[in-house]
C-alpha cells in the first residue's frame, strides 16, 4: 500500500503543534501508567489476579508513552530514521495496540470469574496462572507483530511492511473479535450484578462491591471503543479497498495525513483515561496511594532533618 502523503509538505506551524501535543501526550502517559505501576508493586495488597491483568494494559499504555508516541511526534517532524521512524514505531505501536486488547479481554474474564464463581475463584484463579496466561498473551502477540518483518518485497528502506491481508486478520481475529467477547461478557456480567441486586440474601457491602466492579468494567470497555473504534474501522476500510472507499483527491493531499494523526491520538489517548478508570478510580488503589506518599513524606521529612 502506497502513502502518498508523505512526499507532500507539511506547513511548518502544523508540524509545530502537533510534535508538542504529542511530546505532552507521551509525557502524562508515561507518568501515568508509570505512577499506576509503581503504586501497585509497592502495596502488596494490591498484587491480585485482576490488578495484575489490569497492570498489563498499564504496561501496554507505559511502552506507548516512552517509545511509541515519541517515535511517532519524531516521524511527524519529518525526521526520516528508518529504524526509529518506520520499524520501531511500527512494531512498538502494533504491539501495544493488540496486547491492550487481549489484556481487556482477561481483565473482562476475570471479573466475569470473580462474580460467577466467588466462592473457587481465589482457589481456580492465581496469580501464577494469571501470570501465565498474560504472559502467553503478550508471545503471542509479540509473534503476531513480528510477521511484517519477513515481508521485504518492496526493497524499501522499511523493514516492517505489513500486508493488507494481515492487516486484516489482525484487526478482525485480534481486535474485533476480542471487543466482541468483551462486549458479551460485560453483559453476562451486568445480568448477574443485577439478579445479586434483586437478590436480597446478598449482603448490601457484597452487592455494592460488585456493581462498582461491573460499572468499572463497562466504563473500560467503552473507553476502548471510542478511542479505539474509529481507527479499526477507517484501517479496516483502507485495507479492504484503499481506492474504492475514498475520494481520489482524499489520498493526493494532506487530509490523509490529517485523519491518521486524529486517529493515532485518539487512540493514545486511552493511555489517559483508562489508567483514571481502573487505577486512579479504583478505591484500594486510592488508599494504597495515600499510604505511599504518606511513607515518601516521612522520608523526605527525615532526610532534611539528619
């Protein structure tokens, strides 16, 4: 697939603004997810099966914050690095994007688990299988984005060169679908937090505990669709008939160029919120922060002291 708008020049001002909207972009969801991770290892409280599973689409959210928004503000300076601007970039952004997703969908899983069976669910799920399963999820992900690599026949400067019949499997097997069960499984989810709601030999505590938990999950799900939504389905329409779908003149100037970087920010934009939904939202989290910088407080205080 051929990109026109790279040959075509960019007014410097846009160039400007953009390069710094994403340098700020990259800086906050690096501190963010940074800030969310640390937290997290330093209370043990905190280390469960569903906030481990939430710490890999931290992580996911912390690669693109230090590698993957940076590349991307130096490939729309017009900086031409092979490496940095095309394979890294590429790479890096394609293996978030699609661990973020699968991760949703163990996040989705183990809060379905956590109210379906609440009695064998510490015992059925461990952090040792947790561990496990994310970490097949991120091979098989890291596999899967390692494919454009083998695709050279271009002879370009690029190595990474995904298909668009990659391109569309992914997006379809690793996107859609998993949104999909995502979707299916917060609605089994809803149904039984709402029959635990009817139910009155449910402790008022519990039922309140699960409804946060299934509000929490919805509030994640729907910010992955709309941050993520529109990029699947523009992608999914450039691979299937780049030409045939867009005015001809749509690819002959900058409005291309325009609409990718309203895409890629939008889906960046998700390193923001999410980690606000399922970390700076979440209570055990609140208190486990308070208590952190309670302990950095006192060091502070007694470092200036001696």
């Amino acid at each position: 697939m051929v990109n026109n708008t790279t040959n075509l020049i960019q007014p410097l001002t846009e160039i400007f603004f953009s390069v710094i909207g994403l340098s700020f972009m990259a800086l906050f969801v690096t501190c963010i997810s940074l800030y969310c991770l640390i937290i997290t290892y330093k209370n043990r409280k905190l280390h469960t099966p569903s906030n481990v599973a939430i710490c890999s689409i931290t992580l996911a959210h912390l690669i693109q914050g230090v590698f993957v928004i940076p590349l991307y503000a130096l490939k729309r300076s017009n900086v031409r690095i092979s490496f940095l601007t095309c394979d890294t970039f590429r790479f890096t952004y394609m293996l978030t994007n699609y661990a973020a997703c699968l991760s949703l969908l163990v996040v989705t899983f183990d809060r379905y688990l956590q109210m379906k069976i609440p009695l064998k669910y510490r015992i059925n799920v461990t952090l040792k299988r947790i561990y496990v399963l994310l970490l097949g999820t991120w091979t098989y992900t890291l596999i899967l984005c390692s494919i454009p690599f083998s695709n050279n026949k271009n002879q370009s400067d690029c190595l990474y060169n995904p298909t668009n019949i990659w391109t569309i499997s992914m997006l379809i097997s690793n996107r859609c679908v998993p949104l999909i069960f995502s979707i299916i499984i917060y609605m089994m989810i809803f149904k039984k937090a709402r029959a635990m709601h009817k139910d009155k030999t449910v402790i008022d505590n519990q039922n309140c505990f699960h409804i946060n938990k299934s509000n929490r999950v919805f509030l994640i799900i729907t910010c992955f669709l709309i941050c993520w939504g529109p990029s699947v389905v523009y992608y999914l329409l450039e691979s299937l008939c780049y030409r045939s779908c867009f005015n001809k003149n749509y690819h002959e100037n900058l409005s291309e160029n325009y609409v990718k970087l309203v895409m890629k920010m939008m889906t960046f934009m998700d390193g923001i919120f999410a980690p606000m939904i399922y970390c700076i939202g979440n209570r055990s989290f609140k208190k486990a922060s308070e208590e952190s910088k309670k302990k950095l407080k006192i060091a502070f205080e007694n470092c200036f002291h001696f």
